[in-house]
C-alpha cells in the first residue's frame, strides 16, 4: 500500500484493477474494491485503522473493479452505465473461477453476490465529506461508462482504466476518439499525482502518452482498413505489444487482449469510415 498524499492510500499489487481510499474528517471514502476475496479481507483490515467506509465508487462495469463490494460497507455509487452492467453480470462463474483456481478465496464466497450501486448519475456528481471533495465525471473510453474521480483538496485523480501506465491497455469495447478527448480533459485538471486503474501511480504528464498510445492504436488498425485488408489479416499483421510491460507469464493474455483490441477497432473505426 502507498500513501500517495495526505489523505489518500492506494494499492497497485492485488491481481485486477488498483484500488484507494480516501480519509476524510467524516469516515472513508473507497473507489473501487479488489478482484479477490482473500486480497479485500488485507484490504478492509487496513481501511478499518483509518475509519468507518462511508461510500464505495466504482469506476467502471468490469468485474475487476466491483467484485469486492460484498465485502464492504457504505453506499454504492457509480454511473448509470455501470449499475446497468453489474446487475446483468452472474455471479456464478466468478464462483466457479474461484473453486478451480482457489480454494482460500472460494471459502469466502458461499453467499456471494454483486452490490450493484444505490446512488448513479448519467454526467457527474459531487460529493461533500468531512472537509473534501469528490468529483465524479463521466469520462468516456476504455468503456462508454468510464468515471473519474478527482479530489482536489488532495490534487489526486483516480482514472479508471482510461489510463493504462505502462501497461497494455484493454480496448475491448472502448470509445476510441471519445477516449482521446477525454484524456484531453483529463489535462486540464490540476492535480499532481494519478492513480491509473491498471500500473503504477504516476505524474499528470503521462496522459499525453496514453494519449498518443491510444491515437496509434486508432492509426494502426485505420491503416489495415484503408489498405484493404480483412479482419483476419489484420489480426496477422498487429504487434504493438513491445511497447508495454508484459511479464512473460501474462504473455498469452497478452497476445488475447491485442486480438480483442483489433476486432474491437476493426469493427467500429469501419463503420464510422462509412458513415463518412
Ligand atoms: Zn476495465
């Protein structure tokens, strides 16, 4: 866990996304909770030294961000996109996951379900705690539903997974040129440290290279469509894993993602070549 300001904690290394909290004169604020049962126990026990949870952000509608809610207290509060995604999600097969692959965490789930949010909001909300801040916006991207949270009492953002630092980013279902301006907009706030929802913490200065990471991937695929080519032979063709960090175990999920990544561009950045 780093204290990354006065008042906010953040932990990088839980298998999923990076998870925090907040401090506040008037109990906790969480944004979002591990992946794994057994890592959200390490995580409560350590919350519970600073205060009561008095609400729960979720960032974003993939499992890895919202998983851990069960665990919690405290409202539920997230954009409307991903209160829509966590009801439609079955908890069975986060079940079955964890009975092949884990029996510690499979003890801790027997009457496991989803916390869908209580509260949402389509564009942003803000909220008012003991003497801090929270502005939640709706920042499309990795997915339309994307929500960042900044607090500028502590001039920290939590980006969600519309930042990716150093690692390789998920484009599954993402907004490709919305993302762009959202990381645009992400600039003009004036914080000093970002919390990513996947790598390191890091400087405000790396979101113009998310950004330019981003506009190649959008180059690369439009470059396939222009030549001409398949979907299949642009999954040939597409490598840009060497420009992340990518441990030789995750070497595999990484050759899946970045297949998913061209399908994904493929598709949309063709339809919008024809709507033009
Ligand atoms: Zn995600």
């Amino acid at each position: 866990m780093k204290k990354i300001s006065k008042n906010v904690y953040v932990e990088t290394d839980f298998q999923g996304c990076n998870t925090g909290f907040v401090v506040t004169d008037d109990g906790v604020v969480m944004i979002d909770t591990p992946l794994l049962p057994t890592d959200a126990l390490v995580w409560r026990e350590r919350i519970a030294q600073h205060g009561t949870v008095r609400y729960l952000i979720n960032t974003e509608p993939h499992i890895d961000h919202f998983a851990g809610n069960y665990f919690f207290r405290g409202t539920v509060i997230a954009q409307e996109g991903v209160r829509e995604a966590i009801i439609a999600t079955d908890a069975k097969r986060i079940k079955e996951w964890f009975k092949e692959d884990s029996p510690a965490d499979y003890a801790l789930v027997k009457r496991f379900k989803f916390r869908p949010p209580t509260v949402i909001f389509s564009k942003e909300l803000t909220l008012f705690l003991g003497k801090h801040t929270f502005h939640l916006i709706n920042l499309p991207g990795h997915t339309p539903y994307q929500t960042a949270v900044y607090i500028p009492e502590e001039k920290v953002i939590f980006t969600s997974d519309n930042v990716f630092y150093k690692v390789l980013p998920w484009l599954q279902e993402a907004v490709p040129y919305e993302w762009l301006e959202s990381l645009k907009k992400l600039e003009t706030w004036p914080a000093k440290v970002l919390v990513p929802g996947h790598g390191d913490v890091c400087k405000p200065n790396y979101l113009s290279e998310m950004r330019t990471g981003i506009q190649l991937w959008i180059d690369t695929v439009t470059d396939c469509i222009k030549r001409g080519m398949s979907l299949e032979q642009a999954q040939e063709k597409i490598n840009l894993l060497d420009r992340y960090l990518i441990e030789p175990w995750d070497k595999e999920i990484a050759v899946n993602v970045q297949k998913m990544n061209v399908t994904h561009l493929y598709e949309i950045l063709k339809a919008i070549s024809k709507e033009r």
